[in-house]
C-alpha cells in the first residue's frame, strides 16, 4: 500500500515540476488572473482517508528491530472553511485489513488552521488507541505462538501538532493543495518554508507494574521543512497539485520505565533527524461544489544514536464540497480576526 503512494505521488509531481513552460510565469501580471477565491463563502466539505501513522525502531548493532503500526482503519472526515479558519473533525470508521487478531484500533482528531496573509497556521490533536507489532513474525519464529501477531491493544497515543508556514508567491494558492475553497486559473509554483512541533505521548491504558516495562514516553519532534510547490490549472476547473522538500530538526526523547525496586527510572536524550514530505492530488472547483482526492507521504527519523528511529505518515483522501450563504454569526467572528482574500 505504501508503494502505489509514493508511486502515485511522485508521478504527479514528476508531471508538475517538468511541465513545459511551468517556469515562464508571467510575475507581472495581477494576482486575481491566477487565484479565484471562495473564501467568504461558506466551504462545507466531507470524505474518507486512510491516514496512517508507523513508528520504527533499529539497532544495527543487534540486528534488532521493531515496527509499531495501528490497526489502518477508513476514517470519514468534515471541514468548515470560512475566510481565514479552517475546522475539521476526523473519526474512525472500519477497519481494512482482515487480521482477526489485531486489537480495537480508534483515532480521533480535531483541528484548525487559520491564514493570516502568507502565513499559514495549523494545529490539530489527535487521539489513537490499539497498536500491534507489524513485524511480529521476527520475534515469534520457532514458538508456540509463530504466525500469531503481538497486539499492543492498551497502548495509546496522544498527538499535539503546531505547523506554521510561509508562501512566497502571491499568486500561488496553498489551499488548492488542500481544499477546494479557491482556484488556481493559471500555473503557478511556490517556494513554501515552514517549522513545525509535534508532541507525541505514548502511555497504556491499564499500566503494568513491573521491573523494565515502561510507563509513559514522550517524545517532542521539532523540524524544518523547505517544500517546493506547483499547480497546473488544465481543462475547465481541473487542476494538479503537489508539494515536495527535506525536512531537518531535533528530536527530545523522554522515557519512564520501572526498575528491579519498581521505581519510575527517567531517561532522555537528543537526537538529529532528517526526513521528507510529498504529497499531490487532483481536483476540481466550480462556483457552488468541489471535489478532490490526493495523496501524501512523510518519514523522518534519527540515525544519530545507538538506535535508529523514524516516523512514517501516509495516506490518501477524496472530499467532496459544497458552498453557501456564511451565517451572520459567523461573519462577525471573522472580523475580529486578521484576513485578506487573497
């Protein structure tokens, strides 16, 4: 599944970033030919994703590894969009794989992004609970439980997110990467730097007290991002996206484990991290609906320690939106905060 998602992706951006001409934009030229905006609508938008997030762990040394994942689930999604805010809820729906013994996977996620300019901000926390080892076949192997997969069932995570970013080009719109609630009517591409925390908790629901099992970890994700982005409007309201670059930070790592007297024993360190971030999509925007679907995929890890770390995301999503008339409440809310349409 990860593969046709990074196949997916780069073949659109592969599409966007050597099209021909894509880099004879005329600057001159206003910003209200290249990006019709529906922002003082009222975008209402809903959909499914597969929305998958891994952690992985090596020792080179002793030819150790682990893979963590949660059970991938279809999650539906809705979105309010009015001028500079953004709300959206996300919730699990069904599982899809067919592994009878994998725990009782739910994710829950509720989050806001607000434009301010060329700023762009996000904040999101989301819930997860039910993981299991992906390969568990390593350490079952030559036992009685060998084919059995190893659930982590009251493990879960807590996810606070903070993203913010910068678009250079007036006349490039990030939300077509995202959204439907503008259009970009000629081609355009952007260079869009941005920094992000990421505060991840990892706990158990019903804590075992016992000599070297943990209680909780933290770990605090802070990265520098440096994506390149481009649009191709073509057809009549059709348009391709995609957003690619590295990503560098620091990772701060916090760990609570029982020791031989069952007493917390804190550890922590700090490690470099590297990484990437891709994601692409195909839409289409009209005056009263729109509609999407994309594609993304993140990873980024340390290679600094004794142990090798990193963190996948992947997924893939189609929306589908309408607009209306913005209730009169909401209009007064929106003007107590920064905004310009553009």
């Amino acid at each position: 599944m990860k593969k046709w998602l990074f196949i997916l992706v780069f073949s659109f951006l592969n599409h966007i970033l050597f099209a021909q001409g894509l880099f004879k934009v005329d600057r001159s030229l206003p910003d209200s030919l290249f990006i019709k905006s529906f922002r003082n609508k009222l975008n209402l938008s809903t959909g499914t994703q597969l929305n998958n997030a891994e952690f992985f762990i090596a020792n080179p040394t002793g030819k150790a590894r682990i893979s963590i994942s949660p059970e991938i689930t279809i999650q539906q999604f809705i979105k309010m969009e009015f001028r500079q805010i953004n709300l959206r809820y996300t919730f699990s729906l069904f599982p899809v794989s067919d592994i009878s013994d994998q725990p009782v996977h739910y994710r829950k996620e509720v989050g806001a992004s607000f434009k301010i300019k060329q700023f762009n901000f996000d904040v999101s926390l989301q819930n997860s609970r039910g993981y299991y080892i992906k390969n568990s076949d390593d350490f079952t192997a030559n036992t009685p439980n060998q084919g059995k997969v190893i659930q982590l069932p009251d493990l879960k995570t807590k996810v606070i997110n903070l993203q913010a970013s910068y678009n250079t080009n007036k006349q490039f719109s990030l939300d077509n990467i995202y959204s439907g609630r503008t259009l970009q009517i000629r081609k355009a591409f952007s260079f869009i730097p941005g920094a992000a925390i990421a505060y991840i908790h990892f706990f158990q629901e019903n804590p075992v007290v016992a000599a070297g099992i943990g209680k909780d970890n933290y770990l605090v994700d802070v990265n520098f991002n440096f994506p390149v982005a481009a649009t191709i409007a073509f057809a009549k309201k059709w348009y391709v996206s995609g957003i690619a670059g590295p990503m560098f930070g620091v990772a701060f790592y916090n760990s609570n484990t029982y020791n031989a007297n069952l007493q917390l024993v804190s550890s922590n360190s700090t490690e470099l991290t590297t990484g990437y971030y891709l994601r692409s999509g195909i839409g289409y925007t009209a005056d009263r609906w729109y509609a999407g679907f994309a594609a993304y995929n993140q990873r980024y890890g340390s290679k600094s320690g004794i142990n090798r770390d990193a963190r996948f995301f992947y997924g893939a999503n189609f929306y589908i939106g309408f607009r209306l008339k913005a209730p009169k409440v909401l209009k007064q809310t929106s003007d107590m905060l920064p905004f310009n349409d553009k």
